[in-house]
C-alpha cells in the first residue's frame, strides 16, 4: 500500500535583490509581488471586505482639498482614493506629478503602484505595463523632487514599514491565513461540481508494476484528483489477484465539512487581527440580532483611533509635500443619519 505525500505549499515572500544588468530592484523573487497580493485582495472576501472598509473610513467625509481638479480629468479625491486603495494593498502609493512649461505643478495623476519598480538609493522609478518578461523595458522617471523642474516625476511613497525599497503591507502576517481562505472556497466548490476524489482508496488490482512505475502512476493520479481544485486526497492500493480490475472504495463518512468551519472561523480572527480591525460590525458583518448606532461608533472611535487616522494623517503628510502651500486634512467618516442615507465622501 502506498500513500502518496503532497508537497508542502510556499508562498511568495517579500524579497529585494538587485538583477544583474537591470537598474532596478526585484519586486519579489520574481519580480511580481505586487500582482500577488492583487490576486489575494481579488479572491478572499473577508480580506477585500477589511481593504475596502479601510478606504471608506479613510476618505472620511471628504478630503480639504478634494474637490479641486487633479488633473483634466479627476478630482484630488479621485485620484487620491486610488492612492489610499493601493496604500491598504501594497503599504505605498505613488503619484505623477506634471509640470507645465514654467516648472509649476499643472496636474497629478495617480500611478498604479504594481505597475512601478525603483532602483537601490531611491532615485529613479520605472514603470511597465507587464513585469513578466525578462526583457522588458521599462520607462524610467525620476522621483519627485519639490526643488526641480523636471516635466514628469514620480512620488514613490513606502510607506512607514520599509525594509530597504519596498514596503511591507500591514497584512503580511496573515497572508497564509488569507491564501486558506481562498483554498477552502476553492475546496467547497469543487466539493460541490465534483465529489468523486472524496475520502477514496483506489484498489489496483492486478500484477504489480514495479516501484518506479507504481510511483508515476501514483503521482499521475493525485495530481490530477487531490487538493483544493477536486476537494480531496486519494489513498492508493497495489494488490494481486485472479481478477485483473480496479475498485474505488469509501473509507468510512467524511467530516471534512466540520474541519473547514473551524478553519474558516480560525483564519477569518488571523485575518481581522492582521488588519486590527477590533469589531466585525465596521467590515459590514451583522449578527442576526443586528446592531445599535452606539455599537458601531464604540467600535469605530477604537478603530478609527488606532487605525484610521494615523492613516490619513500619513497621506496628508505626503500631499503637502506637493502641495506645502495647502492645508491638507480628511474629514472624519460619519455615520448615515435616516435623514442621509449615504456618508459624505
């Protein structure tokens, strides 16, 4: 009888190493960090929940100078809210900044940090719409400078957290939490489309093959029938017999349905905690009993506290250094009153 190992699971980790003839830092072992933790935030539910909750609170009820064009054709707080997003998913963000023919600002565009790679000391950014060739050919900016008049530069902001170039998310040691969350929808639903790979010992009835063929075979089949795309795990029997068939037996009743509510209830705290979300009523989870407006305020003066307005009084920091001459703040988020349903943004 053979039982065939799964190989354990690794995740990408956060790496910075120079490549050899290129001018700018890896983003990752392979160069796509960034893509990896858009996919997290596009695949948990509990995790985009959290992200976009941090976004709403963050922009408040408006941001001092949001209203005033950014560019010809968004407002600070559009482009703003973009930087805030990619803030919450990366721990950075990024800005063009336009000059016009005298060296004054003319606008600010908002630059999809994923997309942005930066050299050792910091001085040059380098954009690309794909990082997954190795001969691309990024365009290079250089960072924004308040002094020069360059036509284009680039606010590359890191963030607080920043080990060397790149920052480190404020969720980072929840990603394993986060990638179980998504492998345990990924095995329900393929519980549900296909129940075949479910608990099951496969009996090879037959001669024997010998030990390098039963182990390719072995391999064979689990690859193609085990994990969270098939929702299961086979256990497989060589035997000898007159009758030369296969048969694929249950072993006893499967409770896997009661190990995957732990689980999910486990890395959902992981999760929450990573984020230091302190309540589930501010990421919209309501018990059936509902809840009071004094609930979420208590819940959200914690929050907001510790969490949300460090935020915001970051980003206006980093807002002033391109506009010093405006007085830069956010609003504090409001709770909707039966007479404005909907917060002021």
């Amino acid at each position: 009888m053979s039982i065939y190992s799964v190989p354990n699971v690794t995740r990408p980790r956060l790496s910075e190493t120079m490549i050899d003839g290129k001018e700018w830092m890896s983003y990752g072992a392979d160069n796509l960090f960034p893509d990896f933790l858009w996919s997290l935030y596009c695949d948990s539910p509990t995790h985009q929940a959290i992200i976009d909750s941090k976004v709403l609170y963050t922009m408040g009820a408006g941001l001092s100078i949001g209203k005033e064009k950014a560019n010809r054709k968004e407002t600070v707080s559009e482009v703003i809210r973009k930087c805030v997003l990619d803030y919450q998913l990366f721990g950075g963000f990024a800005i063009q900044v336009v000059r016009d023919a005298n060296g004054d600002i003319a606008e600010i565009w908002w630059a999809d940090f994923a997309k942005l790679r930066t050299n050792k000391d910091g001085s040059m950014v380098f954009w690309a719409d794909d990082w997954r060739s190795w001969n691309v050919e990024p365009k290079a900016f250089p960072v924004y400078d308040p002094e020069s008049k360059n036509p284009t530069e680039i606010f590359y902001y890191r963030g607080a957290t920043c080990r060397s170039v790149y920052p480190v998310c404020c969720y980072m040691s929840a990603i394993d939490s986060i990638q179980t969350e998504v492998e345990v929808q990924h095995w329900h639903l393929n519980n549900i489309k296909n129940n075949f790979a479910s608990n099951h010992i496969i009996n090879i009835l037959g001669a024997i093959p010998d030990e390098e063929e039963r182990k390719e075979t072995e391999k064979l089949i689990n690859e193609k029938f085990t994990g969270s795309d098939v929702a299961g795990r086979l256990l497989i029997n060589w035997a000898e017999t007159k009758d030369e068939k296969m048969t694929v037996d249950t072993l006893g009743e499967d409770s896997s349905d009661k190990k995957f509510m732990q689980l999910a209830k486990d890395v959902n705290e992981k999760i929450t905690i990573a984020h230091r979300v302190t309540s589930a009523i501010l990421i919209g989870r309501v018990a059936e009993s509902g809840f009071s407006r004094l609930e979420f305020q208590q819940a959200f003066e914690i929050f907001n506290t510790t969490v949300i307005k460090p935020i915001q009084d970051e980003i206006s920091m980093c807002l002033s250094k391109i506009f010093p001459e405006k007085e830069i703040h956010f609003d504090p988020f409001v709770l909707p009153t039966e007479k404005n349903e909907n917060p002021t943004m």
